[in-house]
C-alpha cells in the first residue's frame, strides 16, 4: 500500500469519536435492558453527536490527513 499512513488513527479525533461512540452504546444498551426508552433515545443521541464531533474535529485538523491522491 502506499497510503500508509504511520500514527494508525491514533489522533485526538479519532479518540474522541471511541469514547462517544462508546458511552452512547452502553447509555443505549444499559436503557434496553431496565426498559427505559428516554434513555435508550438519549444514547442514541450520544452516538450521533459522537460522529459529527469527529467529523468536526477532522476538518479542524485534529484527525488523520488524507492521503495525497497519486496520479497513475
């Protein structure tokens, strides 16, 4: 391949797209099993707001560059 890129989305976007991604799932998943479905919405919510925070943070800079498209 030779759009390797070296840091594996080791970035501070792509942290903090795991960490809400991964809140919201347990908030949702938690909320299923009491049966308490404000709270599964609210995970739910959680999730989305977590990918347009990385999508955000990426286009500020903070994720991983894209890879210069080569001309073949």
């Amino acid at each position: 391949m030779s759009g390797e890129h070296s840091d594996h989305g080791n970035t501070p976007a792509a942290w903090t797209l795991t960490v809400l991604i991964s809140i919201g799932f347990l908030v949702a998943t938690t909320a299923l099993v009491l049966g308490s479905w404000i709270w599964f919405w609210v995970g739910v919510a959680i999730v989305a707001l977590g990918g347009i925070v990385g999508g955000v943070m990426r286009a500020a800079g903070l994720g991983q560059p894209r890879a210069a498209s080569s001309s073949r």
